[in-house]
C-alpha cells in the first residue's frame, strides 16, 4: 500500500513538530502538503520536506486531489470552516484541540460529521495514548481498583506564554483534565466548579493562577483538578484514581504506582527485555536507517556501535569463559586499534 | 528519497521482530527482501509484507540488487561468512550480536572493513539506544559525577531456553554489560574474572547461575556484575556508577536517580509536555494513520477521540469559564448522544 | 531529678498504649496512677507496672497529691469535666484529641486556662511529632517553598469500627487535617465545605464515605482533603504542599519528595550515620538495659550481637587485611564454636 | 524495679551519645558513673547529668559496688582489659565494636565468658536494630526470597577523620558489612578478597579508596561490598538479597523494596496509624514530659499543640458538618485570640 499523503495545516510549533515527526518517525505516511497563513513559512517547511509543495488556501489544500487526510494544526477559530471542508470532501482529519472555540459550533460539527455516517475527525487529546494513562485506563477497565470512587489530578506548566489569561486556564490546560476525566471513568461530566485560591504573587500580573476545578460527573463521582500553569518549576501532569479496590496513580517519576487491597504499595516488573527495550530497539534502527540513507553522503553508514565494538565483546567473552572455568582473573587479549584502522576513523 | 529496501536475514523471533518494527514504525525505510534457513517461514513472512520478496539463499539475497541495506538476524554461527559477503557488495548491514562466534573471525571482520576504509557493519547493542542508559551516559560524559570509579550492574532474566549453558551466560547475558562497560566507561576491559557461587537450588540442572563477573578496566576501574539468568522473577538490568562526585542508578523502575555531593538524591523533573509526552504524540500519529490507511475497509477514519469527545470538553469548559467568574458549582449543557447519532456508531 | 508521676485516665487501646509507652520508652517519667471506668482493668493494668496504682475516681486521680500531671485518653465528654480539674490543681495535662466535644466549652476551656497565665493543656495531635511533617514544616519555615498557596491531603483509613457515622468522619478523622493545615500553614482556617461523592458501595451502609472537605484559610489560600476511612486497604496519609518556588509531598512511602525551580524531584540523603542509625542505637540501648534488667532471671544479659559475633568479626576483618595487601582471596580461620561453648547456649 | 545504674567508659563522641540517649530517651535506666581518660572531660559530663559521678580508673568504675551494668566506648585497644574486668565482677557490659582489634585476644574473651556460662556481652553492631535491616531480616526467615543466593552492599561515607588509613577501611567500616552478613545469612564467612580498583583521586593521599571486598560464605554463597569512605557525598549504607523467590533491596531512601515472583516491585503499606504515628506518639510523650519537668522553672508546661489549637480545630469541624449536611461552604466562627490571652503567651 502506498503512503498516506497528509496535509499540515498550520505549522507553528505544534503543526512543525507534526511535520517533523510524519517524516522521521512514522510508518506509512508521508507530507504532501502545508500550509500557514504565514506563506513564507509554509513554503520554508515545504523546501525540506522530499515531496512536499506548500499551498497557499487552507481549503484548496484540504481540496487537493493529491491530499489523502489532513493534520489540523490552525489556530482555534478557523476550525470550524476547515472541519467542514474536510467533511464535505470526505478527508480524514486529526484536529488539534479545540474541536471548535464554542460549544454551539462543536455541537455543528458533531451533527454533519453524524449526518455523514463516518467518523472522519479525531481530536488531538494526545494523552490517552500516553503508556501510563494507557496503563491506568487498562488497569481500571479491568476491574483492578473495583469501581473509582475519586479522582484527583494536578495539571502544572513552568510557564505560559504572554496574553494568557484566566480563562484560558479553563480552555487550554483544564480541558485536558476534562478529556481525561471522561476517558478513564467513561461517563460524561455533570457539573464544574472553578475555585479561586490567592493567586500566586510571582505569577504574571492579573492571572487567576493556580485555580482549582471541580467535577460532578453523572454518577457523582468527585474529580478535584489542580491547575497551575505558571509555576516556574517543571512540566507535571498526575492522576491519582481512588476506587473500592485500592488506588492508583501516575506521574510520580516512577511509573505506574498502585495500592491495594492486599497491603503493598508498588508497580508491575517488566516481564521481558521486549518490553524493557522496546523503544531502544526502534531508536536503534531507526538512526541505523537515517544513517544508510545519509551513507552515500557521509562514507558512513553507522550510528551506534560497530565491528571494532563486536570484536571487542568477543575478546572479553573469550576471556570471562576461561575465568568460568578457572574462577581466577583473566587478562582480555586484543590488537591495538590503530594497527588495524590507522590514523582513520 | 525513496525508502531504503532492507532485506532481513533470519526471521526467527528476533528477525521477524525486525520486519513488524521496519513495516509498522521506522519512517524511510522496507522490507524488501526476507530469507530463512525455513524457506517456508520466509514465505509466510513475505506474504503479508507489501511488496515483500522471500529468497531462498542468503547471499543472494545480500547481492540482489533492489537490497540497499541488511538486516541480520540469523544464527551466529553464519555472520561470519554473511557479513563478509556484505563488505564485499558494499551494503550496509546491522548485525544482531555477536558479531562472530569467536576473537579470530571478529578480529577478521574488524579488519576487512578496515581496508575497505567504509563503516558498513553496526552491530546490535541496543541498550545505547535506551533512554535511561542515554541519559546516564550524557551525564558521565557531561562530567556530573567526576571521573567514575566503580560500577555496579545487574541483569536478570526470568527464564532461558532449554539448552542454555554456563558459557552462554558469558557469551549471550554478560555481553550486554561487556558493551555497557565499554560504552559508559569509554575504555576497554583488560581483565575479567567470573565468580561462581552456589547455584540457584530451583534452576535449571547443571546450570551454573547466577555468576558474579568482575571487570578491570585498562585504567584500573572495578565494575561487578550479578549475571541471573533464571530468577522466576522479571526481566531487570540495572546499572549504578559510583563516581567522584555523586553516584546514579538507572533500571530502578523510577528513571535515573542520582546522588549528589550536595547532599541530595533524585531526578530531573521533565521540563516541557514535548518531553512528558512525545512518546504520545508519535503514537497518536502513527495510530491514527493507521486507521486512515484501513478507513475505505472499514468506515472509520480514527482511532481514538473523536468530534463527540471535542464537544463534550466545549462544553465542560464552558461550564468552567462561568463557574471561573461566579465560583459556584455549574451544571454542564449537553445534547443527548443518541439525539445526533442515532442507534448507531 | 526525680521521674515525673503521671496518672493515666483511661486505659482502652490509647491509653494501655500510652501505659505502655511511658514504661518502657518514655526517659523520666513514670505511670504512678491509672484510672478507668471499667474499675477491673485499671486494677490490670496497675498490677503490671511496678509503683503503680489504680484509682477508682478520675477526679481523685487528678488531685493525688503523688500524681505531678495527667494523661487524658478518657472518652470525649468527659474531658471538658477532668480538664477543669487539672487546671484547677495546677496538673499539667496531655489530652487526646477532641479538647471537648464542642466548639462552646472547648473555648471555656481555653479562657479558664488564660485566666490561669499557665499552658497547662496540650492536645493530642502527634502528627506534629511526625519526622516527615517535621521535616515538611520545617522546609516551609525555611522559606524552601516560597508562600505556599496550595495543600492536597488524602486521609485513608482501612476500616472504622462499628457505629462509626458521617459527621466522625468530620470529627475524628477530617480534624487531623485542621491541625495540620494550621500547624503547616500557620493561618486559621476561615471557611469549610464538605462535598459528598456516591459512597463506596463496599462500605457500611449509611456511611457517607469518602468525603472531599475544601478548606479556605483566612489569607485565602486553598486546601483539599480525601477523607476516606473504609478503604478496605491500608493507612495513608498523604500531604502536598504547592509553593512559589516548588512542591513537597510527603507520605509517599518515600520520605518527603521536593520538586525545585531547578527542575529536579528528589529527597535530602543522610548526612552522617547519626541520621541513619538513631533509632536504632535508640533500640539497641533500649532492648539491652531491658535484658540486663531481666538478666538476674533468664542468666542472658544481651539481646543482640555476642561476643562470638565480636570474634567472628575479627576473624574476618583479619582475613580482609591481609587480602588487601595481596588482593587474593583469603580463607577466614575460626575456632568452633561448640569447642568453646560445648553443648550449651 | 529500680533503674538500671550504668557506667559510661569513654565519653568521646559515641560515648557522650550514649549519656544523651540513656539520660534522655531510655526507660529504666540511668548513667550512675562516666569515665574517660581525659579526667576533665568526664567531670564535665557528670555535672549535667543528675545523680552522675566521675571516676578516675575504669577498672574502678567498673567495680563500683554502685554500677550495675556497663557501656565501653573506650578505644579498641582497651577492651581487653576492660571487658575481663566486667567478667570477672559479673556485670554485664555493652562494647562498642571492636571488640578487641585481633583475633587472637577475641577469641580468649569468647573464652572467659564461656567458662562464666552466662553471655554478658554485647557487641555494638546497632545494624541490627535498624528498622530497614530487621525487615529484610524478618522476610529472610519468613523464606519470602526462599533461599538467599547473591547480597550486594554498599557502604559510603562523605568523610573520614584524618589519619584513617586504608586497613580501617576493612577494620572499621566493611566490619559492619561482615556482621550484615552473618546477621542475614546466619552462616560464617569462609573467604575474603580485597580488590583495589584506582583510588578516587579527589580522596585523601595515600588511601586505597574505594575497596571491594567478595566474601564466600560457608554454604558459597556470593557477598560483594563496596566501601567508599570518602565519596564528599552522603552517608549511604545498602543492601540487596538476590534469593530464589525474588529479590529485596533496603537502604534506598524508599524502604524495603521487593521484586517477586509475581512480577511486582513495591513494599508493605502501613496497616495502621500505630505503625505510621508510633514514632511521633513516642516523640509526642518524651517531648511533653520534658516541658512539664522544666515546667515549674518556664511556667510552660507543654511542648506542642495546645489548648487554643483543641478549640480551633473544634470551630473548624463544627462548621464542617454542617457543611456535611447542606454541601455549601460554612464559614468558621471563631473568637479573637487576643480577646482572651491578652497580649500574653
């Protein structure tokens, strides 16, 4: 099959980062096309992408016949045109959030794209496929901390860009806790309440920071949320769900953390060195790839160990057999490096 | 650029592993070619591999000329005469370990790749790959600890095949550390010795593990290494240098932690979202261009969340924005599901 | 100076424990006097405690002229009664928690005790004596936080004897929580709302639990608290402490956790072995002044390492030495020990 | 029963320890009589001590008819001497390690006391007590490992004094690690080897640190130990137990921290506050009864929370079950402090 050509609307940091990562690190698609309101930048993306024009319409770009699916990275309030778009020509689109900057309008979406009989949008709450999240939604779907009962999360950002302002605390960093919220306990939210605590004196003047959210949700679950986006320390982002069974949380620095009803506090080993390193081994052939392809280029067609590394594992094997066998200290044996490569490499 | 066209030799666990991994998750690159001393595995392989040849004799399949690179993952006891087959076309190989069976054929490698005077051969210690051995070797090479004087590793399995024996926990296990030792340390192994305590009472008969190695680097640095092949428990690896100025531990299930001379022990928190959730990000990406690529077959073009999810968080914010400027608890307005989609989706 | 007489008032499982305590932990202090109103076992008690007496009236107790202060852990009404009395006789006294039963006679309490010019009274909230809530107050002293402007607080308890209602929930265990919202933030408390999710539906029935309690402090300042006491898991508490210039959590099973404006996560590591090993030289002290005083009876005057492990010690240390000269391995030369001791001991 | 009359030997920094700690922290006993062979110094000691003499001769000090029992922190090499003057008199002695510096005259000691048929010393390996070090121990003889195959230790200082040269390294410092051993495994050692990888350069000259020294046990089994007893670090003492059944890990700033064969990692939650709280609950004791006893001399009688802090916490949750029953925040109605201690206290 063909790759996926995929248009980037909008390549800010987020669309730029999007473009980035189809080229480098995803299977089976590659980007056709971009496009910014920023013409310049769009075609300054385009010229280092292999295959890519720049288009200067958003929706000619979504129109285009040489356009498989769309990768919506625009600004909020041009989403609702450009859904559209994309619903009327029958495109796939993966939509950074907002779905649309109001309710009225997303609920508009929501009814074409039903109308149409397809799900043709998915909305760019990365978090559900971040392992631990994963982790956390796969231990409650199995029952393993009985029915969540309570749900506390803290949402902290180092700091945020100039002009934001209390609500967006609401828009942009909550609404991620709401995504959350209704992914893990799988019922919708009922009621919110936003609590306003002294703000923080170092914080940007102004700003309501840190707030606290409160969710009902339609079965009276409770869900406290601590927002704080200008904290001056780290990015932090923790869910801790307390159930009938024990309890467990996430974004502690050390994986998923659970308590059970057993007495002990702890998480799960890895079962194998595939789960262990499963990203190194990626990693590995993915720079191994990049290298070859870089190869004609560079004259070398590594990144990562090579023979002389192999070799040199041999020699010290060799020795540590004879010192099993003989339980005494074994000198490793091996040329000198430069007699084999010279002065090169 | 076209995709580079790999062909993976060996599709045993490892290999087969290879061709999932090249198909499904490296950017730039295919499998072209897959060969198996089981012809029959091969074929099977290339069936469901788009545009996937089997080939029944390995140096053919080194020498096809739509091979731009190798992969090899095929029994040690062929690498010898197979690597030397792709020096002598020029392709680039990544060569699972051990490189050879023995110091002499390693060293003849090491040496006809040295006259052809190109790095073709990387050979597959992935560990240098992993984000936790990474970051302790950023912080050795950034001079965080000092000069290290001592190192500590673990490296348990929970099981081996059937057959595995005393020399093969040197050969297979304790060549990781070998090539850890070498890496974090950047200096060979001038000796080695393997201590044998008494065997694990419940392992396999005749087994002699755990052993303990013990390794003197050409400076005169001490690295120990616990090698328990067969603990019944997890797969763990673990690495602690001790040096001047503080120590750090990776494989703790907890990331790196460090001691330092001021007296604290701990990490790094993560800085921004990119690093908390790039993992994510690429995932979201690659599933849902997955999906898209399945879409004409089954009528769903996500796979994840979709317009329903953005609305419901409008919603909710908006609820959030109201109680944000009242601070009292706001019922959320939502339309029923079933009203827009009907009985179905 | 002589040990200070105290009278203990009530001897269910707090007061036995405190009994217990003074006996045997407690450096210059003794129990003289125990007094229940189950007559029978302060009789018990007062037969195991050398030089101690049982006192049939808890007002006698108070004013016995060999009882110098009071341990109250009599049931809640009858405190307001017995503190009067201690006050009037100039008793020192340690109350447990509640002070009185309610908020109108515990402050006739406290002006009854102005009026005196005397702190005669202290309250038994021991989680000020904690090492880590120590250790959290005195990072927040210092300054290491900043203004500390937000606090999370989970309370869980595995189960809660029978009769336990919703409004104990507030009054037994949400109280720890005020203290330490006070003790911690040094600010009263100006309003309270308490927030009930769907109980959990393993609990007693009736039982309104958990309960989300939202504090508001007098300087507006924001603390939540998890009171959940039928958890069926374990005892948890749990303290977050939200800074200017960073967090701090506390009751993670990994001492107190800081996250910096440095952006690192981490604990303070033991400066000496003062640090590490009080407790246990504390012990050691301790289980050997007890056995010598037993010693007469049993002829065993330790309870811990010998003189045989003082000489097996030396045995190998003796080895160590000569090894560190040659760096071979030495073998340990050891007497049996049955030639030393025959058959005995 | 009266209190223990203890003579302290020796009150240099350990020795004046154990003043502080039977004086201030330990029930049942007191120093009767300290001694030192800085005359002057001993005085110094007795005079805050109530009830303490200083004696000139240790040999009397041990024979006074006024000493039941003794503490030796005297230098190693008069134990001897020391120790045969406790036997001779029957007084039951607790001996700092070591407990005479070779083995010849430990073993003669081990003698005497046989023949006397009563154990009447101690050793101080206070390891033993730790409450770390008793739990690996307890889950030893549980057979939660099953049988113990590998230990690994750690062993660092941030200094030592100067003079320590590098056979203290084994005599004073891998000594505890040798009764750590024969503690856990509760078998003799059998062999040692010292190795002497390069010293840490920052370290003082001429010291051979760090050293690792391997026992074997009797049964064979594996013991490495890294001592470094100049790392400018912390104080860091660890230990692994690698056994059939898993795996135990003390020493990691977390508690005991298990790997099973179920494939977990974690610990024991705290069943009860008793286990959480014993430790502030003795605080809490030993601090009160401290201010009451200084109380006639301050006119304060306490040392915590006090009766304001009863009454506000009953303000606080009378507001909090009102807001049980109505869910809506209730201010907390509190009178003035001042109003009632005045400008006092």
């Amino acid at each position: 099959m063909s790759d996926l050509r995929i248009a980037v609307l909008g390549v800010g940091m987020m669309g730029a980062d999007h473009v980035a990562r189809i080229t480098s690190r995803i299977a089976g698609a590659r980007v056709a096309v971009v496009n910014d309101y920023l013409a310049e930048k769009a075609e300054q993306v385009a010229a280092v992408v292999p295959g890519c024009r720049a288009i200067g319409d958003p929706l000619d770009a979504i129109a285009d016949p040489d356009v498989d699916a769309v990768v919506l990275a625009t600004p909020g309030p041009t989403h609702e045109k450009q859904l559209l778009a994309c619903l009327e020509h029958g495109k796939p689109v993966m939509c950074e959030k907002p779905l649309t900057t109001d309710v009225e309008t997303s609920l508009e979406i929501v009814k074409r794209e039903a109308e149409l009989g397809r799900t043709l949008i998915q909305v760019g709450f990365m978090r559900r496929f971040d392992h631990e999240y994963a982790e956390l939604k796969a231990l409650l779907d199995a029952g393993g901390l009985g029915q969540p009962l309570v749900m506390h999360c803290a949402h902290r950002n180092p700091t945020v860009p100039p002009g934001f302002d209390s609500s967006m605390i609401v828009k942009d960093s909550l609404v991620h806790e709401v995504d959350v919220t209704r992914f893990l306990l799988d019922e919708e939210i009922a009621s919110v309440q936003v609590l306003c605590p002294t703000p923080n004196p170092g914080g940007p003047p102004g700003l309501q920071d840190p707030q606290i959210a409160i969710f009902r949700t339609a079965s009276g679950k409770h869900v406290d949320v601590e927002v704080f986006v200008a904290t001056g320390v780290a990015y932090e982002v923790r869910t801790e769900v307390v159930g009938e069974k024990g309890s467990a949380m996430i974004g502690l620095d050390v994986g998923l953390v659970r308590k059970t009803v057993q007495g002990t506090w702890g998480g799960q080993s890895t079962p194998s060195f595939r789960e262990r390193f499963g990203q190194a081994y990626d990693s590995e052939i993915q720079r191994w790839v990049d290298a070859v392809r870089r190869g004609a280029d560079t004259g070398v067609y590594i990144d990562g160990p090579g023979a002389w590394d192999g070799y040199a594992a041999a020699a010290v094997c060799e020795a540590g057999v004879t010192s099993l066998m003989s339980g005494r200290p074994v000198d490793v044996q091996m040329v000198d490096r430069a007699s084999v490569w010279g002065g090169g490499l």
